[in-house]
C-alpha cells in the first residue's frame, strides 16, 4: 500500500508505517507480548519477533485477496 493508506490505518490501529521498499508500505502493530502483526494491503502476517520480520518468516498468514 501507498504511504497515505498506511498512516491512516497506522492511526486507526494504533500501530507504525514500515518502509518495505520500493515505494511498498506495511503497517505494523506491536503487541505486548512482542509479537509484530504486519498488514499490506494484500496479507495480514504474524511475526515473533523483529528478527523474524526481518528475514521474512511469519508463524502466522491471511491472504486477504
């Protein structure tokens, strides 16, 4: 999604905008328990921690479309 569409839903969730690249952005959520859920426009992912954010390897995936 377009940085727009993400901080507007970064502020409905409470959550932050990440830069993936490419002009491509993700909202991201945090949770307590250190868990991330990241949402595009095309999946939700839940990752455990930031290291597996960052290497691309959700625990959990919905495909919204």
């Amino acid at each position: 999604m377009d940085k727009e569409n993400a901080k507007q839903i970064a502020d409905i969730l409470g959550g932050e905008v990440w830069d993936s690249g490419g002009g491509i952005c993700l909202v991201l959520k945090r949770r307590s328990d250190s868990r991330i859920v990241a949402f595009s426009d095309e999946v939700v992912c839940v990752y455990d921690n930031e290291e597996e954010l960052q290497g691309g390897k959700p625990q959990e995936t919905i495909l919204l479309v």
